[in-house]
C-alpha cells in the first residue's frame, strides 16, 4: 500500500468561510480525537488534512488581525497617530 505525499494541502473554501471560533473549535475536536488514538489510518489521515485546512485558515485570519491592529496602533517619527483608511479585507 502506497500513499501519495501532497506537497502543499490548500487552505479548502469551508474553512476559510467559517468564523474563527467555530474553526478553533473544530480544530481542538480533531486534535482530541487524534490523540485518542482509537481511529483508523484512513479515518486519521482525513482528520488530519482537516486539521491542516482549518489551521491554516485560522493563520490566514491571524495574520490579517494583527495586521489591521498594527495599522490601527501605527504613529509616525514624532508618536503621532497615522491616519488612513484600512482595507476592508
């Protein structure tokens, strides 16, 4: 039985249409069940690659978080608040 090695999983359009709380949630189920250690290889690797989608995806939005809040916090030299309009992703 051979496996065929996937270079880069893609982020799947589900998780990154999901809130982030239900991603998270979802995420520490599959971890749980993982660490259970009762599933099956087949079974294991599906949740794995889900897991793989949903972290991802959850990194996504992270970064574009701290990305607005660091925007948002932004001063010029003098300490001065920069003003400018935030994108909207």
């Amino acid at each position: 039985m051979s496996l065929k090695k996937k270079e880069r999983v893609p982020s799947s359009p589900e998780a990154a249409d999901a809130p982030f709380e239900a991603s998270l949630g979802r995420l520490t189920d599959i971890v749980e069940k993982l660490e259970n250690g009762e599933l099956g290889l087949e079974e294991s690797l599906a949740l794995f690659e889900e897991g793989v989608h949903l972290a991802r995806a959850a990194q996504t939005r992270l970064d574009a978080a701290e990305k607005r809040v660091e925007e948002l916090i932004a001063a010029d030299q003098n300490g001065d608040p920069v003003s400018r309009e935030l994108d909207p992703e």
